[in-house]
C-alpha cells in the first residue's frame, strides 16, 4: 500500500479562516502534540477574528497542527488508526465547535533509511558532534506500520502519513 506525507494546500489561503493560537494559555506545550503521547484538555479556544466563515476540511492554523472539521473526523475515525485523540476546538466569541485538533499518538519505528532520500546533517553541541536526517522522500515499512491508516514516524512527530486507503 502506498501511504503519504500530509500536507497543507495553501493555494487558497486567503479565501479561508486561519486559525491563530495563544500559546500562553494552551495549557499545554504546542510540540506535546502528536509526540505520542495523549494531552490532558477537554477542548481548545481560539479568537478567529473570522470574516470568512469559510473552513475547509483540513483548517490551517500558525501551529502547524492536524485540524480538521467534524465531517473529516467522523471519516478518519472509520478507518485503522489506533490510538488517535480528537480536541475539540470551540471559538471563544460564541463557543462554537468549528473543528478538532487530531493528535497522533500512533508512532511506529518504520523509517525505511535504505529506500528513503534524505541528507545527514552534522552539528556540533558543547564540543561535541551530533547528526539530525533531513529526510526528503519518507519510505516505509509496511510491515511495521500494520494496516494502520493514520501515524506518525517514531522520533519525528512531523509529518503525519495516512494511507492511500484513507487519502481515496
């Protein structure tokens, strides 16, 4: 099966809302998500200053996270993707859920290094020298990933893949 990086369409960016978060009262650090493990909130709120109304099915917002409507998430939810938590995300002008946070808690160790395109970078920190992958073509391995729809790579909590089964 072939599984893909997920990805924000800008194109129409200034047709539609863009979600703006205040870090200061998240409640939470922003990087917790999707770092495999679960966030203890209820919901999130947001001030949208919103003159759109126009929220598309993946909601770009200044985090970078996963947020999507409720009829994506009533979709991904009937597919294979193990331990995934929904936030609902409510505005603060009129307490309306207008999408949730996806937070993937499935990590699995599936970074195939021998198919993937990507460069070692090197870098040195208090004298001495450590590497981090930029990785430019993602290959997996299927049989770590075990029919799972939506996940994360295990130490790399960006980018989310889902499957071509879910992507259809």
């Amino acid at each position: 099966m072939n599984y893909y990086k997920l990805l924000y369409d800008y194109e129409k960016e200034k047709e539609v809302t863009f979600l703006e978060f205040n870090e200061d009262i998240l409640g939470f650090n922003r990087y917790d998500v999707n770092s495999g493990q679960k966030i203890n909130i209820t919901h999130l709120e947001v001030l949208t200053n919103d003159t759109k109304s126009l929220y598309l099915d993946y909601i770009a917002n200044d985090l970078h996270w996963f947020i999507v409507s409720k009829k994506l998430k009533d979709i991904i939810v009937k597919f294979n993707i193990g331990q995934t938590q929904f936030i609902p995300i409510k505005t603060l002008e009129t307490g309306d859920n207008i999408g949730y946070l996806v937070n993937v808690i499935n990590h699995f160790d599936a970074l195939d290094l021998s198919k993937s395109l990507y460069t070692e970078l090197k870098y040195h920190e208090k004298g001495v020298e450590k590497s981090i992958l930029s990785v430019i073509k993602h290959c997996v391995k299927e049989d770590v990933i075990l029919g799972n729809d939506l996940f994360c790579l295990a130490n790399d909590n960006l980018p989310v893949f889902l499957s071509e089964r879910l992507k259809t």
